[in-house]
C-alpha cells in the first residue's frame, strides 16, 4: 500500500508541479499572481472533454490543440486585461485575475451544468504493476508528462530567442526596453505560455478525474502553494515542492482520514509560512 | 458650518468629517435612519423584503468589516469566509451540543476569530513580507477552515450542516417575531460603520493608512508596521464573526458551503469594492446595489446555477479595470464630499 500511495502522490504531485510552473513563469515575469490558474486548467479539461466528444478521438491526442487553444486565451488576456492596469495597485491586478477565475468557472457550471464527466483514453483501464505498487498507466503518463512538460518550459526559456527575452524581462524590465525588447509584447507571451503550460496539465489530469467544474479549483490552489513554497520564480523550487505536496497529500489520505487530506495539506502550507515565510526554498521578497 | 475655514494640511489633516457635513446631509440621514426603524412597522409589509433587507445589511456588515485591514490598510484578505464560519459554528456548536446561549456563542466566536487573526496575521506581516503574501495565505486560511468543516464531521456536521432547532427564548437569539432580527442586523450594521468611522479618524486611522500607502516611510515615520497591520486585521476578523453567528441564528441552519466557502470571501470583497473600499460607506452601497441584484438573479435564473456568481466575478473584473476606486470613489475628489464619505 505504501509503494502505490508514493507512486500516486508522485503522479499528483507531477501535475501539481507543472500547474505551479505555469503560474510561478506568469508571476516570475509579469509579476502577477495568476487567481485564475485553477479556472484555466479546468477550462482545458473542458476542451479535452468536447475534443473527445466531438471527434471520437483518443483524448491525448487533444494535447495540440488544448495547449495551442490555452496559450491563445493567455496571450488575450494578458493583452485585453492585464497590460491595460500594469500601472495600478498589484492587488488590484489580483483580484481581476481572481475574478477572471470566477467568470471562468460559473461560466462553465451555467453552461455545462454540475455534472460529472469522464473521458476514456485507451490506456484507461490498464494498471501497471511494479513489485508492491499498483498504479494506473494514465497516472504513469502524467507523471512522465508533466516531467517533460517542465523540462519543455525549461529548455524553451534557456535556449530559444523569445525564452531569452521572457528571462530578460524577468530580471530587469527597464533594461529589457532598453535594449529593443517590446516588455508588453513579451508580458503576453509569458502569460500565453503560464496558460498553455496549464492545458498540457489538463490533458493529463482529464483521464483521471471526474470532469466538473470544480475540477481545477484543488490544482489552481495547490499551484499556489507549489509556488509559495517552491519560492516565487523559483521553477525547480516549485517542481521539487510540487511533488512533495502531493506525496505528503496522498500519504495523509491513505494512512490517516481522505477527507481531511487537502486541509492537511492546506495546514501543512500555513505551519511552513510560519516557521519559513519565504518559502523552503525562497529568499526574502520584501517591500522597498 | 463652515467647513473649509483653513486650508492649511495641518487642520485638513482631521477634517471635520461627518458632523461638519451640513445641515441636508444631517437631515437626509436621519430621515433614512428613521425610515428603516419604521419600515418593518408598514402594514402588510412582506417578509421577504425585510429578509433582503437583513441580507444588505449583513453584507454591508461584511464588507464594512473587510474594508477595516482590506481598505484602510491594503491587506486584501480572500479568506474572510472563515471568520463568518468561525462565528457561525462556535455559536452554533455551543448551543446545540452543550445548550449554551448564541449569545454567549457570539463573544466566543468573536474571540476566536481574533486569535485565528493573530495567528495568520503575525507570521505574515512578521517580515514585512509584501501584500501578496498575505492574500494567499488568507486563502489557504479559508481552504483550511472550508475543508475542515466539510471533512471533520464529527466537530462541524460536515458537508450535511448543522440545523439549530427552535427554542422561543430571547435569550437564545430566537424570536418569535421575526422582525428582530432586522433590528439587531440593523443595529450590529450601526455598530460596524461606527467603528469603521472612528477608526477612520483616529490616529490609529492615519496609521493604518499611511503604512498601506508606504511602509517603509510609515515605519520610519515611528509607526509599528506589524502590530498595525495585525490590529487592524483583529478587528476585521472580530466583526465578521458577530455576523457570522447571526447567520446562524437568522437561519438555524447553516453548512460549510454557506458560510465558509471561498466564492462568500469574494462576495465580500466584490462588495467593498463595488462601493469603494476607502470609505466606512462604500461596502454598504454595494451591499445596497449587488445583493439586490444578485436576489433577483438567483430567483430569476433558478435552473441556471452559478450565473449569480459569474456576475460578481465580471463586476469584479470590471470594477478594478475602469473604476478602481468604486461608486464612491468619484466623489473622493470634492473635499466637501470627501468629508462626508470619510475617504
């Protein structure tokens, strides 16, 4: 039990890492904390759903179309909303992109209903089986998937010439401008990327979760936490976080009360806040 | 009245505020304060509407309270839900397993709320970390004390609720006559402006403003940063948990989804917004404009679910992209008004 509970919360934790990898490249470059990483993901699960819905298709196959189909959404957001209240309070800029998230997620419940979807991909009913651990093979996909996921992101930001920029940014906007970069331009592609990186997720948590609309608010939720602990622009941080808040989220539901396992992990993030504010692996973010 | 006798920054610094605001304005308020005393009293008054009444006040509660560390100091808390649970349920819990008055429950409530306060507000603002900080983990805050009432059923009743069975008793916050409650949401409604007003111009007023506009500059100013933050933040949370336990006890029945869920934190927030979070006014102009509105929604669109929601979401986005100041934020700019509102 305990070898199929570790390989479960590594898969968790996998997609946990990558959704905070999303967000931690949007709030490393735009400097904005993304409320409506958790709405993205699910409206990507959506997207999954309807492609497999409506082409009969397997729905890894999506995977194209649903990280081309969130990076597009991304791109307009940053363009339409946040570019334009760059220059006001940030947590003004918070609570547009939490009530982006809101919009997002009624929006869907008003069109789809509460109801619980499922796809099926042809590996759904497999399990693998590795001395003690059992594991389903969607779950194996999603471990290795997200990993080449983030591996993508990171070789996309070390060694392309808009990654270049995207980094240049990050670090020094004033310079970046200087220096024949168009920042807002850049500031899209960012969040393009931040929201395409969370359709990538959502093609690997759609085989293995009941599909609603609530379905991106845990990841959205855990994103953060990924992020806060992992440090903010920390990406290796937030991975290395990521799984270890899904391995200590399915260790606690299998051994002690399933119910009370996102709460214990929830608690968990607010005893490290205390003793650690910064993060286990970030460094002090003060004012001024 | 003469208002604006001097215009030297040392008297405008205290203005006059309400009660150098004219003899109309004085007037108009005590029409409406008198109006709302009388209006439960109007012959065949339906209760309904005195129960949207009691719900625009309980909002304006809410958002008032939320404007007192979210407004005035910049701390936008996204877990005020847990507050309105914390007071809900220790009032509510008390009474039904240990038959302990409501009243009782409400102090209890009020002093849990100002511990768990303290105990998220002080590693927060410890560092002087920035604000970001604090909303997520006021967001934890509120995901942790949702969980818990829905996943610990043998505390809260889970995801099932707790129903609170009647006992006509006063003294156990029940009435037969319902139109009690209005007064006491009415007078619990009062009792929030006031302290959010006075807070507004006391010297711990200007303290808090000063460190949401620059704390650096505020802490250099001799101005203790965190233990302004975490008052102002303690009597936030104390004021939510008096309306949580009227909630309860308005409804004698309550469950996680109601009280404590993230969407009531935003509600709250969008609120205070709407109507301008600078001023002891604006959440309740936006209680009196949003909750209306979502009333109607929600009966009109009963077979679409979330659709109520959706429109807090996009009035949120909307506000904070054209009108970052809220309804009363225009007004912000004439000093004559800007006394009145408190800005």
């Amino acid at each position: 039990m305990f070898w199929s509970a570790l390989a479960n919360g590594l898969a968790l934790g996998a997609i946990y890492a990558l959704v905070g990898a999303g967000l931690n490249l949007i709030f490393g470059v735009v400097k904005v904390i993304n409320f409506a990483q958790g709405a993205l993901v699910m409206m990507g699960v959506y997207a999954v759903y309807w492609f497999a819905e409506l082409t009969g298709m397997d729905p890894y196959l999506s995977l194209p179309l649903v990280v081309l189909f969130l990076g597009v959404f991304g791109y307009f957001v940053q363009l339409g909303i946040i570019n334009r209240v760059l220059t006001q309070e940030r947590t003004s800029q918070l609570l547009i992109t939490f009530g982006l998230g809101m919009v997002i997620e009624n929006g869907a419940l008003a069109l789809w209903g509460p109801n619980h979807r499922s796809v099926l991909t042809f590996i759904s009913d497999d399990i693998l089986i590795l001395g003690d651990a059992r594991i389903r093979l969607v779950s194996v996909v999603a471990i290795f998937g997200a990993a080449a996921a983030v591996g993508l992101l990171l070789w996309f930001l070390d060694f392309t010439r808009v990654g270049t920029a995207i980094r240049a940014v990050a670090q020094q906007p004033d310079s970046a401008e200087l220096s024949g970069i168009n920042v807002k331009r850049i500031y899209s592609y960012a969040f393009a990327m931040g929201a395409a990186t969370t359709g990538f997720a959502a093609v690997l948590i759609a085989p293995i979760y009941d599909i609603q609309p609530l379905v991106g608010e845990v990841f959205g939720v855990m994103a953060f936490i990924v992020v806060v602990l992992g440090g903010l622009g920390n990406v290796a941080g937030a991975a290395i976080a990521g799984v270890f808040l899904g391995l200590a989220q399915t260790l606690f539901a299998t051994y002690v009360d399933p119910q009370m396992a996102v709460a214990f992990v929830f608690a968990l993030f607010l005893v490290i806040l205390f003793i650690r504010p910064t993060g286990i692996f970030g460094r002090a973010l003060r004012v001024a | 009245m003469k208002i604006n006798k001097t215009k030297s920054p040392s008297s405008s610094l205290r203005s006059p505020g309400f009660s150098g605001a004219g003899w109309r304005i004085h007037l108009a308020v005590a029409v409406v304060l008198l109006g709302l005393i009388a209006l439960p009293f109007v012959p065949e008054m339906k209760f309904y509407y005195l129960q949207v009444i009691i719900l625009i006040f309980w909002f304006a509660i809410l958002g008032t309270a939320w404007g007192i560390s979210g407004g005035y100091g910049g701390q936008h808390s996204v877990g005020n839900a847990a507050f309105v649970g914390l007071g809900a349920y220790s009032s509510t819990l008390l009474f039904v397993n240990y038959g302990i008055s409501p009243w009782i429950g409400l102090f209890v409530g009020v002093a849990l709320a100002a511990v768990f306060a303290l105990v998220i507000g002080y590693p927060v603002f410890r560092f002087g970390l920035r604000g970001d900080y604090f909303t997520l983990a006021s967001v934890a805050f509120g995901l942790v004390a949702f969980e818990i009432g829905q996943g610990a059923a043998w505390l809260t009743g889970g995801s099932q609720g707790v129903p609170i069975s009647y006992v006509d008793d006063p003294l156990m916050f029940q009435f037969a006559d319902r139109r009690w409650f209005y007064f006491i949401a009415m007078a619990l409604w009062l009792i929030t402006l006031f302290v959010s007003y006075r807070i507004r111009r006391s010297r711990f007023g200007f303290q808090i403003l000063a460190v949401r506009d620059d704390e650096a500059a505020a802490s250099r100013g001799g101005v203790s940063v965190l233990r302004t933050k975490l008052t102002a933040f303690v009597i936030t949370a104390m004021l939510t948990a008096a309306a949580g336990t009227f909630y309860a006890q308005f409804f004698l029945f309550i469950d996680p989804g109601a009280v404590m869920h993230l969407s009531l934190s935003v509600q709250i927030i969008v609120i205070a917004a709407l109507g301008g979070m600078g001023s002891f006014m604006g959440a309740t102009l936006g209680a009196l404009v949003l909750v209306p509105v979502s009333q109607v929604l929600a009966s009109e669109f009963a077979g679409i679910p979330g659709l109520d929601l959706l429109l807090y979401g996009l009035i949120l986005v909307l506000i904070m992209m054209y009108m970052p100041y809220g309804l009363l934020g225009t007004l912000r700019k004439k000093p004559k008004w800007r006394n009145i509102i408190g800005w």
